[in-house]
C-alpha cells in the first residue's frame, strides 16, 4: 500500500504526465517579453498547479541528473530565468494567497502570485475596515512581476527613502533540490534568506512568500519640469517635506541641449484621509504606445507630451499602493515595427548607481558619451534607494541616485554590439564616481567591472555550489559566469 507522501508524489507525476509528454512531442522555445533577445530552446516546460507538484518536479528532476530553470512573467533580460536543454518551471499558476494576518499586517503568498493579483485580493478582503494595509513598494514600469521573481531580483521601487525589497520581506520557503521545502528568515536559514533574495532562482525555488505590508495611505502628486543639476538638492527637500515616493523622466532628445538635463520631477506627499481620490486624468495603453512611438521618431516632441500630460496631473490624489501600478505593453517591438517600420529591434535597460552628489555631473558625461556613440535612448528615470545591508549580493551598497536608461537596440551582432559599447561606458562613468550596476538587465559588462562592482561575485558562485553541489538550478546568465570566472 502507498503511503500518503508517495500516493501524493504518484498523483503529481500522473496530473504531470500529459503535459509533459505533450511538450516533448514538439520543439519548445521561450523567450524574454521585453528585449527579445534571450530566445531558447528548452527541454521542457512545465506549469505547476500546487506546491506540491513544484516540489516533485524537482525530486524528478533531480533523479534524472537535470538542470531546472524558473520562470514567472519572462521580463528579466540576461538570461537568468532559462537555460537551454532545461527543464523550465513556469510559476503562473502558484497565485494563492496563503494568509492574512490583519492585526499585523503579514500576507503570505505562493509565490506565483502577481503584483495586480496580490494588490486586488487584500483589498478585497478589507473592504470594509477603517485601517487598511497595503505594498511598500514593487518594480516601476510594469505590473505583471511574480512576487518571487521580484524577490529573486531584488526589485526597488520610486521610494524616497526606502531599501529594496528584501527589507520587506519577513519569510519565503525555497524548495531545494532534493525537493524539500525551507523555511528561510532573518533567523533561520539567515545565510540562504540573504543569498536567494537577489540570488536570481539559483539557490532553489520558491514556493511562498511571507511579505510585510505597511498602512495605506492617500497621496497628492506634485509635478514640476526641472534642471538635472537641481535634482539632487529638490530630492533632499522633498524628503524634509515628508514626500514618500518620487522620480524624474529626464529628455531623451539627442539633438537637444536639454539631452539627459531637464526632465519631469512627479513626487508624491501623503495627505489627509478624509480627502477624496480624484485622479480624472490618466493614460490608457494606447496612449503609452502613441508616447513610444513618438519616442522612436520625434522625441523632442514625446518629451513635450510627456511633461505637459504630468503637469496637468499636478494635484492629483491617488493611494499609496495602487498609484504604483503601470502599464507595460509586452508586444510593442511588434507594434511599433508594424506601425514605423525598419529593423526588428527592441529596447534593452541598464541600472547604473551613482553617489547622489555625484548625479549631475555623471548625467552631464553620459549624455557626452550617448551622443559620441550615437546611441538612441527612448526613455530614461532617476529614483533614489537606501542602502541594503542584508543581501548578498547587494546592488545597492550605499545610498544611491539610480539611472535607469532604455536603449534601442537593433537585433543584429553589429546593433547589439553598439549597446554593449554604450552600456559598457556608462559602467565607467559609475565606476569612475564610486557607483554600479544592476547585474542582470544583460551581460555585456567586462570581467573586471563585474568585479569592480560585485567583488563578492566568485563567492557568490561558490556559495551556489556549496547549496546546491550539483547544480541542480541553472539559467543561461549563470553558465555565463561560471565560465568566465571558472580560471581566475
């Protein structure tokens, strides 16, 4: 007679069975939503229903001596969520909420769950009461992040003074690769709490997550246009005043003196809770798609539309939570190329991290160096993040002003070559001020920046293979690194 664990391993693997055999009788790619560039060809995919069957995907895989790679929704760039004759877990269907603790204000998820979702169902669930509880913060610029893809990333929001997202985490469970489910917190199993929150799925897979939620709160939007080298300064008073969330767009018109220099400064101030939400104006997606394409062909006047459609809001009241949902249009490559025409090409992003004080005169080379590679840049922001002293591989290693720029990139070696070469000489401008890098929006840096800015990263890998000696959980973006760090 089977007992009850291998009656449940049985009935996964047989709820499993025609999927994967469905998926073996054809040739399976996937591919990254935003860049484009990552397309490959994986053993297979497939969809767990339960946690359960999350776990025994892995105890069947590593019987069968096969890598795993984790995916949730594809927007990761360098190649940290495939890897190539894999089998590839996509965590979609893990969108439960587990718990809600309202007196403290914990939600517990699977780890599937996206950031919409999460935001509709405590809400639902507090509808009726006084004191609600809502996110910190999530990723800007698209909505459609699973909880533990953001939680392996590390993902920082438009905080004025906020850590990244590992400050709001109090627990996750990781299934190791013999299938096991660990419990990992400041207190127990600290080392891998801090090694798999942006540890990009390479230290196991997780099944849940344990979030801290803060109270909601209703927020005016001030907008005003000003000078990249005023930033650093209204930064500084928007904090005195009590201001909890802000960024600036800056002008990506190359041919304009106001290149990377004036931009759209939107902060966000709490306000009243007896003052109603009015927020009448906002953009719809096919608003957003007429703004990029704009951006793609006449950008000095993608930045007037910008500016004046933000100014208009000024005054605007939103809550704290919702006011970070945005609108990401996954197909726009196709869209645009349909409408404008030309080479396929998409956008690819890098973070670049610099010492506040040292912002205005980074911003004022890099727009010297874009102009001299003649790199398009279709959008750009600056936020601010607080230190993190908790993770691992920490990016955010002091208080920093974060650059956020969006290149086009078109999809041949000699295009993708040109944004390397820019990406590249923005990491020197960080490195020359004392700054960084986001390590994972591509893999273009050279050995010696990756160390420069990650001089934990070989330690990194070791402790890879300490927890997971047979390597187990792989992506594209680790073998990358593995090998070129595998002689020195």
């Amino acid at each position: 007679m089977l007992t009850r664990r291998e009656f449940i391993r049985t009935a996964a693997l047989f709820a499993l069975a025609p999927r994967i055999l469905a998926e073996r009788e054809r040739e399976v790619w996937v591919n990254d939503v935003h860049s484009q560039l990552n397309r490959t060809r994986v053993r297979e995919l497939l969809v767990p229903r339960t946690r359960d069957e999350l776990a025994e995907i892995v105890r069947s895989a590593s019987q069968k001596g096969l890598p795993i790679s984790i995916s949730g929704c594809r927007h990761s760039m360098g190649g940290q969520q495939f890897a190539a004759d894999s089998i590839c877990v996509d965590t979609r269907s893990l969108g439960r909420v587990i718990s809600f603790d309202q007196e403290r204000g914990l939600i517990e998820v699977e780890a599937g769950i996206q950031w919409p979702e999460l935001i509709r169902t405590y809400l639902d669930a507090q509808r009726d009461n006084a004191k609600q509880w809502g996110i910190a913060q999530k990723q800007t610029g698209a909505d459609t992040f699973t909880l533990g893809g953001s939680l392996s990333s590390n993902v920082h929001g438009r905080g004025l003074e906020m850590k990244p997202l590992i400050s709001n985490i109090e627990s996750f469970t990781l299934i190791n690769a013999d299938g096991k489910s660990i419990r990992c917190s400041r207190d127990e199993n600290n080392e891998l709490f801090r090694l798999a929150i942006g540890g990009y799925g390479l230290f196991g897979l997780i099944g849940s997550v344990t979030l801290w939620l803060v109270p909601r709160q209703k927020l005016r939007r001030i907008v005003e246009i000003i000078r990249a080298g005023d930033l650093p300064k209204r930064f500084e008073e928007r904090i005195a005043e009590n201001f909890l969330y802000g960024d600036f767009q800056f002008s990506v018109d190359e041919k304009s003196p106001d290149f990377l220099q004036r931009g759209v400064f939107s902060c966000y101030q709490p306000i009243d809770k007896h003052e109603p939400i009015v927020a009448k104006k906002e953009l719809r997606d096919d608003d957003w798609l007429d703004l990029l394409r704009l951006s793609y062909t006449d950008r000095e006047k993608a930045f007037q539309r910008y500016s004046d459609y933000y100014l208009s809001t000024s005054g605007q009241t939103y809550w704290s939570d919702t006011s970070q949902l945005s609108a990401y249009l996954p197909n726009y490559a196709k869209k645009l190329r349909d409408q404008i025409g030309g080479e396929e090409s998409s956008l690819i992003i890098t973070e670049i991290y610099v010492p506040r004080d040292a912002l205005s005169n980074f911003l004022a080379e890099a727009a010297e160096l874009l102009h001299s590679n003649r790199t398009i840049v279709i959008y750009g922001t600056v936020r601010l993040i607080e230190k993190d002293d908790e993770s691992f591989l920490a990016w955010a290693k002091q208080p920093y002003a974060c650059v956020i720029f969006n290149l086009l990139t078109v999809h041949t070696p000699g295009g993708i070559e040109a944004s390397a070469r820019s990406f590249r000489g923005l990491i020197d401008l960080a490195i020359a001020r004392g700054g960084s890098y986001y390590l994972t929006y591509h893999k273009f840096a050279k050995p010696e920046q990756v160390m420069a800015c990650y001089p934990q990263f070989k330690q990194f890998l070791d402790l890879k293979r300490k927890y997971d000696p047979a390597e187990r959980f792989q992506s594209d973006w680790y073998r990358y690194y593995r090998k070129l760090f595998a002689s020195s």
